[in-house]
C-alpha cells in the first residue's frame, strides 16, 4: 500500500518491503533493509484486526489472501488492485456456488447479494479443500476441533443434522402446546361468560322470589284472609262465592276502590275461588233458615 509522501518509492508505487530487500541484495543500501524484512515476514496487525471478527467480507477475504491492508491510507498500486481484484473475483463466485460458505449482504434490486460475510472457520474450510491448498491468510486456526476427514465431516453433520431436527420437533411441540393453550383459554373465557350470565339470572331470580315472597300469605294467615274476604263477600254483597259463575264482581271492585283499594276484577275473581275452597258451602237447611218467613 503506498500513500502521498517525498519517498521515490512511495510516489512511483512500489512496496518498500519488497524493493528495500532486492536492493539490499544487488548491494545497494537504503535504509535497513533487515528490519524491512522482518516487519513484512512478522503477521502485520491489520491481520490480526481480520482474525478476531466474527466474520469477513469477501472483499476483506480477498485482501487477505492477497497481503493487501485495505484500512491502510493510501493508495493500491496497480499490481496490488490486480491482484486483490483477481481474488475478488474468485472468491465471489466461490461464494456464489457455495464452495465457500457465505451468507447474501446488501441486496440489489434483483434479489442478488452486492457483498458476501463469511466466518473464519468456514474461510479455513475453504482454503484446506483447494488441490494445492490455500494457504490460510490470518493468524490461529479457526479450524481446530474440526474433523479432519471425510468420514468425520459426514459424522459431525449427521449430529448436527439430527440436533437440529431434534430442537426444530421441540419448537414445533411448543408452538402446538401454545396453539392448544390459547384455544383452551378461549373455550375457558368462553364458559366463564355463560357462568356469570346464569349467575346473574339465577341472582335476578333469587330476587324476585324474595319479592314474591315477601308480598305473598302463606299457612294460617292465608286461610284467614281467604276466609274474611270470602265471608265478607257473601254477607256484604249477597255473593254466592261457590257458583259456576261469579256475579257482583264488578260491584264489590267498585265498592272498592271508591274505598281506596284498588284491585282488578281479575285478582278479586282469583281470591273469591280462593276463598271458594276454603269456605264450606251453606247446607240447604241453613239457607233456608237464612230468608225471611
């Protein structure tokens, strides 16, 4: 990477790293090309920046297998955007077809990626199943624990296949477990409305028995009320209260009311039969004692 600087080097665009070393060499001494070499032989940091992420661009996975900082300020000279952009391409369609697992990023319109991420240990995968291999371009070994054969690899993803059908049938259980729970709830809420709903008439009920009851003669008390007003009826109004038909109802209700007891012919005609059943009928010999001689 070359960047604006009074350096020959640096403005005509070659790596000091590279031309330091070859100058070194031919017995043309500029700077100490030791240390130069040193520092490009050690890992650079900007690798160990890209070996600690989650995961890489495949931009980033080019620069790296290519030697290239692309954080570094600066310019590329025309070998090194060759280069990048040679690998670039390569490792884009690697994760197009799926030789390199990578997952889509930043979408066109078309439903195709602009960018691909791709994980370290997927990076390493990759690079390991190349005839020659490639190299891996970062620091450490995202690999280790990985199977190393074949047959391991179709092991580990049976497991991995056989979890994953295992926790996908568990969510499936729980989804229907909380299908059948909310259906429960419904049917619950459902019966608790019917229950209120026949609580409150089984209350209204209570109520205007209560009422009822409160309003209404019972026993003892009911005879005798039935007895006076029946009795009253056949001495006041010359009533015959056990007749087939009532006749003086309408007088006596009358009568009545200009008393201030308002009463219907209905409920009067009710007590009279009332007072019919438990009043015995005169005998004979009575009525006739009863008229005058």
């Amino acid at each position: 990477m070359t960047s604006p600087s009074d350096d020959i080097l640096d403005r005509i665009g070659f790596l000091r790293s590279d031309i330091l070393p070859l100058l070194a060499e031919a017995g043309v001494h500029v700077g100490d090309a030791g240390i130069v070499q040193q520092q490009h032989e050690d890992c650079p940091d900007w690798k160990l920046r890209l070996a600690v992420a989650d995961y890489l661009t495949d931009q980033e996975v080019a620069a790296a297998i290519a030697g290239i900082d692309l954080s570094a300020p600066g310019w590329l000279s025309d070998q090194e955007q060759a280069e990048l952009s040679a690998w670039a391409d390569i490792v884009q369609r690697a994760c197009a077809s799926g030789s390199l697992k990578a997952e889509g990023a930043d979408w066109n319109g078309d439903g195709t990626p602009r960018a691909w991420g791709v994980r370290l240990p997927d990076l390493a995968a990759w690079c390991a199943s190349k005839s020659p291999p490639i190299p891996y371009p970062l620091p450490g070994d995202p690999g280790m624990g990985r199977p190393a054969t074949d047959a391991g690899l179709r092991e580990a993803l049976a497991a991995s296949e056989k979890e994953r059908a295992e926790w996908k049938a568990k969510a499936e259980a729980l989804i229907a477990g909380q299908q059948s729970c909310a259906i429960l709830q419904a049917e619950i809420d459902r019966l608790r409305g019917e229950l209120k709903a026949r609580a409150d008439e089984v209350a209204a009920l209570t109520a205007e028995r209560g009422a009822l009851r409160a309003d209404a003669l019972a026993g003892k008390a009911r005879t005798t009320a039935l007895k006076i007003i029946g009795g009253l009826a056949m001495t006041g109004h010359g009533m015959t209260i056990h007749a087939d038909r009532l006749e003086g109802i309408s007088e006596m209700v009358r009568d009545l009311q200009r008393a201030g007891a308002e009463i219907t012919d209905k409920t009067l005609r009710e007590w009279i039969k009332g007072a019919a059943a438990v009043i015995d009928p005169p005998s004979k010999d009575a009525s006739s004692a009863a008229k005058p001689a």
